[in-house]
C-alpha cells in the first residue's frame, strides 16, 4: 500500500496495471485551516504547562520554608533545596520522615517536629485530585524564623500607633523633686523590672510611663497602654488577654489577639490598675509569674515578653489591707515605684510648664498668645490645682480662648480665677455640712456619673462590691 503524495508521480493507468487499490483523498482550505489551528492550541496548552511548572519549581525553589510532597506510594513528587539541605540530600530519611507523621488525609495539620538539634513548625496538607487522595504536601518552618517573623511583624504594629511619643525631655520643670525624678526614671528605665507610678489624678502618669519606655532598652519595640477603669471587667479580660473564635457572643470572627500579644518585648501601661476587680488580678497575677497568657476560649498557652508599668492613683497598701487588692500582686507590681509630686508641690515649675505648652494651646486652638503677664504667672503659682497640670492646661486652655492673641492680662481673665476659687470654696463647705449619709450619696452619685451609670465600674471605682452598691442604691430610693 502506497500512502502520501503519489498520486502526482503515477498516472492512474500505473495503479490499475498493478492492481493496486487507490482512494484519493484532497484536504479543503478549511480542514487545513482547522488542523493548523488544533497544532497552535496544543502547542499553547503545553507552552502554559511548562510556564507554571517552572514558576512552581522557582517558587519553591526560592522560599524560606523547606517544602516536599510525596504521592500515595511515598515516592516523592516535589522537594526544594531547603529540605535537600535539610535531610542531606537523603531520600530515605525523607520517606521516614513521611511515614512517621502520616495522620489523617481530611485536613490541614499542624505539628512541632525535631529535626536534628533544631525545632521545626510543621504543615500537612493532603493532596486531593477529582475527589481522590493524590499524596501529601509538607512545609516545614524553623523555629528561630517564626520568632524572627514574629518580632519583625510587632516591630512594624508597632508603628501603626503601638508606640511610645513622649520622652523625659516632654516632662517639664527643674525644681529639686522632678529633677531627681527624672533621674529616677533613668535608672529604673534600664532594668526589666515592673514598675509602679503613683500620683494623683491629672500629674500625668502616662507621660512618665512613655518616658520610661523611650529611655529602655525596649525603646523600638512596641508601647501598648489600656486604662483598667475605662472598661467592664470581661469586656477589659477580652481586651488584655484576646479571645478565639467564637469565644463569646459578639466575638470578631477569627479571633482577637490582647493587650499582652501586643505589647510583646515592648512594653504594657496598666493605668489606673486600682480599678481590677479581684478575679482580674489573679489573672494578671499569673501572666506576670508565668509570662504567659492564654486567650479565652483557648486552651492553648502563648508566651510573652512584656514589661509592666503599672499606674494608680489610690493607695494600694491600704487597698490590700481592705481586701480589695491581692497582696501578691501588689508586691509584684511595687518592685520599683516612681511617686509624681503634685504640683502645688512643686509650683516653681509651673512657669516652664506654662511656656511649653503655650505653642501646642495656639496650635490647637488656633489662637496667637505670646505670652501670660507677670501678675497672671504669679496668681497661676498661688492656686492649689487640686486637678494639677490637667487642670493648669484646661485653664491656660480657657484664657487662651478667651483673648486669643496677644499678651494674657490679669483684668482680662480675673474672673477665671474667681470662679475657681468659688467652686472650691463651695465643695469645702458642702463637704464640711454633709452628714455621713448625704457625703455617702454624693460619692455614688458622682461615681456613677463618672462611669455613664455602669454599677460595675461605679463599684470598683467606690472600692465596693456590686452587690453592696446595689443595696445603697435601693435604700436611696
């Protein structure tokens, strides 16, 4: 049989003498057409294979994780350098790696492996072809660069806003007590160890708590605060320690990592901490001794590196004595105090205090004051400031709106003055008429205003249980 282009070198009679059987067969434009088109397709469909598949071995090739896959008999399919170097290039060891961490094929798992010295985050992920097991993929993750990645991810939180803008130079005034302060704060800012800022309410606790961080050796790490009155006891749980999935009712889905997680080789402020219930400090307590939290609704234990800086303005050693603070927790906590000086203590400070933070009041107020009189700076030194520099910037504040530019004179803001002294002569008289009952009810009615009428916070706040406050309140009815 003769097949191909024949025809055109024998005539028909050559076929036929030879009894040989013929068929022509003649291809239309459109049937080459069609066959030029299916070889362009086939060529694309390979050319594209070929692309990803050396994309894949480039991918893998490059990445930082050791990465291998094995089909269903074991043999392996797939292994980038890292794990060539990692199991010496031995096949067999890999094979036993794989058979001693088979598990299960339905799901994604997640274990710890000792490979040689070192430890190594593994991932099992099964291989599924149409619906049938088609092998196993495995990453494999050192230890040492999941902390790296770790600390690395903190550092870049840390500056999105987890950070630490003041420093001792942000703490104004040169009189003898904040100048020992500010070397206080120095020392203590070099060792690890908790500290405690005591002050009243206003000296600015949290400007020394940043100071402390900036002057640390955690300085670049991240600076994460949380005011423990500001919240309901399990709403604050949540906030310092995190949560999982589906923890609680209303949690975010996937997940929410706390205060603690945060705050992770930085450093964590704890304002107001006279405020933690009982069961709070227990398991504040326990993170600081085993320096490690657990999420809730997890049962798995995170380890962390924070240091505290705790803050208050109440007197904790009369609160342990009362019962209402742990005397284990306070002590932890009072390894090294830093106590704020009020500033009718210290009022040779206020004309600095005046004059730094004149630019910020013009700034953000949009005012042009160049500067306080003689006789305002004088009549600013003489005023008690029971609310303290809080209460010294709200009145510079004051006057600043009130003249807007220009020197500040004292004919221009007397009455300030005046309506301060009123106010404070009028809660001394009210306190000194009060029967023990009426100064009781002001309390409560205060702490409650306070606290946007929640009883729990107006509790803590009071230094009393909810259960008691609510029997005060019905007897006030």
């Amino acid at each position: 049989m003769v097949v191909g282009g024949a025809w055109h070198s024998y005539d028909q009679d050559f076929f036929t003498d030879y009894g040989i059987p013929y068929i022509i067969v003649e291809s239309s434009k459109e049937s080459i057409e069609q066959s030029l088109q299916n070889a362009l397709e086939v060529y694309k469909f390979s050319y594209e294979q070929q692309r990803q598949k050396e994309l894949l071995e480039t991918m893998v090739a490059f990445s930082e994780d050791g990465i291998f896959a094995i089909d269903e008999s074991g043999k392996i399919l797939l292994m980038n350098a890292y794990c060539k170097e990692l199991f010496e290039n031995d096949e067999e060891a890999v094979k036993h790696f794989a058979k001693g961490n088979k598990g299960t094929t339905e799901g994604n798992e997640v274990f710890v492996e000792r490979i040689g010295e070192e430890f190594f985050l593994v991932h099992r992920i099964p291989l599924w072809v149409q619906g049938d097991s088609a092998g196993i993929v495995y990453t494999l993750k050192r230890e040492k660069k999941i902390r790296e990645d770790e600390n690395l991810l903190r550092t870049e939180l840390s500056k999105k806003g987890l950070h630490a803008k003041y420093t001792l130079k942000d703490i104004y005034g040169k009189s003898k007590s904040m100048t020992e302060l500010k070397k206080q704060i120095a020392r203590y800012a070099a060792t690890d160890a908790t500290i405690l800022i005591l002050g009243e309410s206003g000296t600015g606790k949290e400007l020394f708590a940043q100071a402390v961080h900036n002057c640390s050796l955690r300085r670049n790490n991240p600076f994460v605060a949380i005011n423990c009155s500001a919240l309901p006891m399990n709403l604050l749980e949540s906030e310092l320690f995190g949560y999982v999935d589906g923890a609680f009712t209303g949690a975010k889905k996937g997940g929410k990592a706390g205060m603690f997680e945060l705050a992770h080789t930085g450093t964590l402020f704890l304002d107001e901490i006279g405020e933690m219930d009982l069961s709070m400090q227990s398991r504040l307590l326990r993170a600081l001794q085993e320096k490690e939290i657990m999420r809730i609704g997890d049962n798995k234990v995170i380890a962390v590196d924070v240091r505290i800086v705790a803050a208050t303005n109440r007197d904790l050693y009369h609160e342990v004595e009362e019962g209402r603070f742990r005397e284990d927790l306070y002590y932890r906590l009072n390894l090294l105090d830093i106590s704020i000086p009020p500033l009718r203590e210290r009022t040779e400070d206020i004309r600095e205090i005046a004059a730094a933070l004149l630019p910020q009041i013009n700034e953000r107020l949009h005012c042009r004051i160049t500067a306080f009189s003689p006789a305002v700076m004088d009549r600013l030194e003489e005023f008690p400031w029971k609310g303290n520099v809080r209460e010294l910037c709200n009145t510079l504040e004051k006057m600043a709106l009130l003249v807007q530019y220009g020197t500040v004179k004292m004919e221009q803001v007397s009455f300030i003055f005046h309506e301060m002294e009123q106010r404070g002569r009028h809660e001394s008289v009210l306190t000194d008429q009060m029967t023990l009952a009426e100064m009781e009810r002001k309390m409560i009615q205060k702490a409650l205003q306070a606290c946007g009428g929640n009883q729990t916070k107006a509790a803590a706040r009071l230094g009393i249980d909810r259960t008691t406050l609510h029997r005060k309140l019905t007897k006030m009815m």
